[in-house]
C-alpha cells in the first residue's frame, strides 16, 4: 500500500512508524526540514520537503499513484485542503484529515459540507479522543490504561501491581485454575521498561504493568484480585477549561452517575465560554497551581483531579499539588513521552497521550478492511487489534491451540454469534467470530496476514 502522510509531527511520525514497519510504501511531506529529515533518518521512509497543500508537492510525492492521504499538519484548513487536492487533482480513493476545531465538526454543517464539497473520507478529531480517554480514566480510577472491544464488552485494563498484590509470584496458569470463572487473561506485562506477552509459566512481580482483557461484567472483580479496590467517583476537579475539560465537564453533567464536577480555567475568555456552556458545574477563573483557588474549588474533597491544560509542565504540576492537597487521584494530560516515566516517581495515577489516542483512531481507518478497532499501547510498543475473521483466514476453522501466534501476540477475548468469550486453547475460531488480539508492533504483520485483514482494503 503507497501512503502519503502531511506532517511529520509526533503524530505523523508515528504513524509512519506503524505503517513502515509493516512494509508499506510511506513518503512523509512536511514543511520543517528538519522534521523530514529526523523520519527519514529513523524510519524506512521517503521524505519530501514542501507545502503539502501545494499540488505540485503532492505530485511529486506520488498522489498519482497513492492509496491514501493522511493529513496530520498542525493546520485544520491545510489539512483539508490537502483532502481536496488529493481527491480533484490526484482521484486519491482515501482521505484521511484531522481537525481540531469543533466547529468543522458541527454535524448539521460537517454533513453538508463532506457529501456534498469536501472529499474527506474519515475526520479524526483529537479533542474529541483525548476526552474520550479521559472521561474512561475517570471511570476506571484503578487503571493507569483503559479502553473497550467488542462493542463495549471487552475491556483491556492496564494495572501497576503494588507489593500487597495478593497473586504475586503466582503463575498465570495457576491464576486460571483459581479464578475458573473469571473471564480474564492477562495479555501484556511491562517489566522495567520492557512489554511482553506473558507465556502460561510467567509470575508477576511488584511494580509490573499489566494488561488485562477482561468481560466488562469482570472487571471490577479482576481488579480486586489483582489488588486494586475502586473508590467511587462523585467528586472531579478539572484544570483547564478549553476543548478536552469542557466536553468532560459536559459529559459529566450528562452521566447518569451525576459525578459533580469543578472547572478551573486561567483564561479569562475561556472560562466564560465554559460556563455560558455548562449548566450545573462552576467555572473558576485563576490559575489551577494556586492552592488557594484549589481549595477554593474543593480539591481536599475531591474524589479525583484531571488536569487538561495545553502545557505538560504545568498539568505535572497541578496534578502534584493536587495530590499533596489531599485529592487522591491525579490523572494529567501528557504530551511529550520522554515525560511519562515521571509519572511514578511524582506519584500521579494515569496520564493521557493525545498522539497514543489519535494513533488508534488512525490505524482504525489505516487498517480498514474487516478490523473494526485497533489500539496502541505505550510508545506504539504494542496493539490490540479487534476484526472479523474472513473465511480465507489462516485461523478459520481452526482450535486456538493449533494456530502458530508468534511470541509476541495472545488472543485476549473472542465474539462468538453475539456473545462474548475469553478463548482458551480448545476453542474453535470460526468465520465471522470476531477477535481482540493484543501483538507487539514487530509482529502486526503476521497478525494481519493471519486475519487476512487487507484483502478487501478497498
């Protein structure tokens, strides 16, 4: 598959980084040389210094004969024009742009505007996601990583094993004769800074991370054998008032939980759009590292802080103040991975990576096919894949047990006819069940080529 991608950003780069490693053909467009040149020296890439709006820059990229744009320059209007471009001059059949401002996301003009003048096959809005992801910390306060599979019944739980974890040095395949009931398996541990998929015979240790596939019906179960006791949230206190805190705050206001949440907001302009658009939460004006203005807020009551700012240095900051006000949980908006091993040491509980986000919902459309969902996990080190198996797959009609996984892939839970299962080596795999399969980046290829994923990619 040939690929363009325009914008050699954190997201852009990482999305080359899936899809060359995966042996396609990815030329990158960018107007910073120096960007361009640090993609191409790291990945097996070709890279083009240029305007990727410009038609000419995307001739010589190759549009005549791409499979696909991606757009994921720093502009929402460069973005789409890139799309328009690459449709009018070039017939490119798949266009992919993000964008950031909701008002271009307003359904009863994006509708119009998309079918009827503007060639944009998927729009990926990082606001968007980025609460998305927040809104599932939130509900899942135990986990430092959370998202859902299968339609909403499968879930992969990220959890850090304290030393009171009361399973620790405890094989997995003895965990499984324990809990027989339990529809979980443990897909993934990072052991000092290492992912791996863990074989039958593995024990976990203190301070492991783990992956867990897990019935949506078990989570709360699983977490507790593993240690973890969810407190409930009623209270929240939100730092930043802008696109991602204030469609939390929204969403709150509408959960039938009725979680009450606080907005703090520097901004004087922007906290008074937050709170003309919120109905039941208040809006504070000021800056969220004053401690008096966080007690103002009630961060000593709160049940948890997310802090959203657009500034790293400042959310590490305010989720540490929080902590040490009282609140006890601190979740903080992360841009910048070599940031994120701070996390433990600052002892805040989870942290949100808009480029990990917008990566999965990415690779999503990237992928097509008969893959419905893909997430990345950490710094693009793994993936859990969830598609439909094809008649042609290789693991049609075939038993778990005989199908050869590379050492890096687990199958963590499996849709058999609406009704969903964790697969033990005895079960069957059969056309049109439909599979989360956790794999680590260098083995996407095989996962792929096993489901038969691009054959139909178009």
């Amino acid at each position: 598959m040939k690929v363009i991608i325009c914008g050699a950003g954190q997201v852009g780069w990482q999305i080359a980084r899936h899809l060359s490693g995966e042996r396609n053909d990815v030329t990158i467009v960018d107007s910073d040389a120096d960007l361009v040149r640090r993609a191409t020296d790291t990945l097996d890439v070709q890279g083009l210094t240029g305007f990727a709006s410009y038609p000419d820059v995307l001739d010589r990229a190759g549009a005549r004969d791409a499979d696909m744009v991606i757009a994921a320059t720093f502009s929402d209007e460069v973005n789409m024009v890139i799309c328009q471009v690459a449709h009018s001059v070039f017939g490119v059949s798949r266009k992919i742009a993000r964008l950031r401002a909701q008002n271009y996301l307003d359904p009863k003009y994006s509708d119009l505007y998309r079918r009827e003048h503007l060639p944009i096959d998927v729009i990926i809005s990082p606001e968007r996601e980025v609460a998305d992801a927040a809104l599932r910390r939130l509900r899942a306060p135990v986990a430092f990583d959370t998202a859902r599979f299968l339609d909403g019944d499968a879930e992969l739980v990220g959890l850090a094993l304290d030393e009171d974890c009361p399973v620790l040095n405890t094989p997995l395949r003895q965990l499984s004769e324990l809990f027989s009931t339990l529809r979980a398996i443990v897909v993934g541990v990072r052991r000092q800074g290492q992912l791996f998929a863990p074989a039958p015979g593995d024990q976990l240790y203190a301070d492991d991370q783990i992956y867990v596939m897990v019935h949506r019906d078990d989570t709360k179960r699983a977490q507790e054998i593993f240690g973890k006791v969810a407190r409930k949230q009623e209270r929240v206190v939100i730092i930043g008032g802008g696109n991602v805190g204030l469609s939390v705050a929204r969403t709150l206001e509408q959960a039938p939980e009725r979680i009450r949440a606080r907005v703090i907001e520097r901004n004087r302009a922007c906290a008074e759009r937050a709170a003309d658009a919120l109905e039941r939460t208040i809006v504070l004006n000021g800056d969220g590292l004053d401690i008096d203005l966080l007690r103002e807020a009630g961060i000593e009551n709160a049940d948890a802080v997310l802090v959203v700012t657009d500034d790293d240095k400042t959310n590490l900051l305010a989720a540490v103040r929080a902590k040490a006000t009282g609140c006890p949980m601190a979740i903080a908006l992360v841009n910048d991975p070599t940031l994120v091993p701070l996390m433990g040491p600052l002892d805040i509980d989870a942290y949100i990576n808009p480029r990990q986000t917008t990566v999965s919902s990415i690779l999503q459309h990237v992928r097509h096919g008969r893959v419905r969902s893909v997430y990345s996990i950490g710094d693009a080190e793994a993936e859990v894949i969830e598609a439909q198996v094809l008649s042609t797959s290789p693991l049609a009609g075939k038993a778990l047990r005989d199908v050869d996984f590379p050492e890096g892939v687990l199958m963590g839970a499996m849709s058999k006819g609406g009704k969903v299962i964790v697969p033990s080596g005895s079960t069957r795999i059969e056309e049109g069940d439909v599979v989360a399969i956790f794999a680590l980046s260098a083995d996407v290829p095989e996962v792929e080529r096993l489901l038969q994923v691009q054959i139909d990619f178009f």
